[in-house]
C-alpha cells in the first residue's frame, strides 16, 4: 500500500488556490503562444502579399528587333503581359507616348506594329489600367 501525504488526500483551501494558479499559467502561456503565433504570421502574410503584388506588375525584359522602320513588326518580351494586365503598347519619347497597335498578346510576349513617328530612339511603355509604365527597354525607329 502507497503512502500519501494527507495533504494530497484531503481538499484545502490552498489546492483550489493551486488550480486557479494552474489554470491561471496555462492562459497566460496560451496568450503568449498566440502573441508568438501573430508576431511571426503576420509579417510573412503582409510579406507574401508584397510579392504577390510586385509579381503581377508587367516586366518588359527586351525588344526584337531593337530597330526599325514605321509599320514594321517588333516582339516585346517579358512577364506578365497577358491582356488581363496590359490593355496597351506605347512608344514613348520625352513629351508624348505613342500608341502602337497589338497584333498579338501572351503573358511572355506582345507582338506590335511600329506607329508613324518621327526617326529616333523611345522607350517601350505599357499601360495597366490608367497609368502608363515606361520601361528601360529602347526602340529605335529608323528613317
């Protein structure tokens, strides 16, 4: 036979004292452990949002050919150029984006006709939405 202390056979006072403290603990370890939890989701939730949002934004990585003459053909390449995000091309100089026509679209490329401008160099532009984006990607037109 087991000997037990008395104090552990027989309710006190102080051991219902001792599972409000324990029951006390635990809630405050369980708040702790949420606090932890949002401390540590929250940031990469909004984090992967970010990404999320940057990676939707078109991306025009190159144009080919690099130069040529008005109404020739030109490949622009990139990512996210599909027609749910770029509903225009542009030729763009320092004053005025001129729009070029789309013969086709896929999200890695938008094959466009070169509009009547005048001889020199522009950057490729893409509009989403409202706004036009001026990408770093050149085109000359020749005479």
């Amino acid at each position: 036979m087991a000997n037990f202390p008395a104090s552990r056979l027989v309710p006190t006072e102080n051991s219902a004292h001792g599972a409000r403290e324990a029951a006390s603990r635990t809630e405050r370890r369980r708040s702790r452990h949420f606090a932890w939890k949002l401390a540590v989701l929250l940031p990469a939730l909004l984090g992967a949002a970010l990404v999320f949002a940057q990676a939707a934004d078109p991306h025009v990585s190159a144009v080919d050919p690099t130069s040529g003459k008005v109404d020739d053909s030109a490949t622009v390449s990139g990512q996210n150029l599909g027609q749910a995000a770029v509903t225009a091309v542009f030729l763009s100089d320092d004053k005025d984006d001129y729009k070029a026509t789309v013969v086709s679209q896929a999200d890695d490329k938008i094959q466009i006709k070169i509009p009547k401008v005048k001889a020199g160099p522009y950057n490729i532009s893409v509009q989403v939405g409202d706004k036009v984006m001026i990408m770093p990607v050149r085109f000359t037109v020749q005479e």
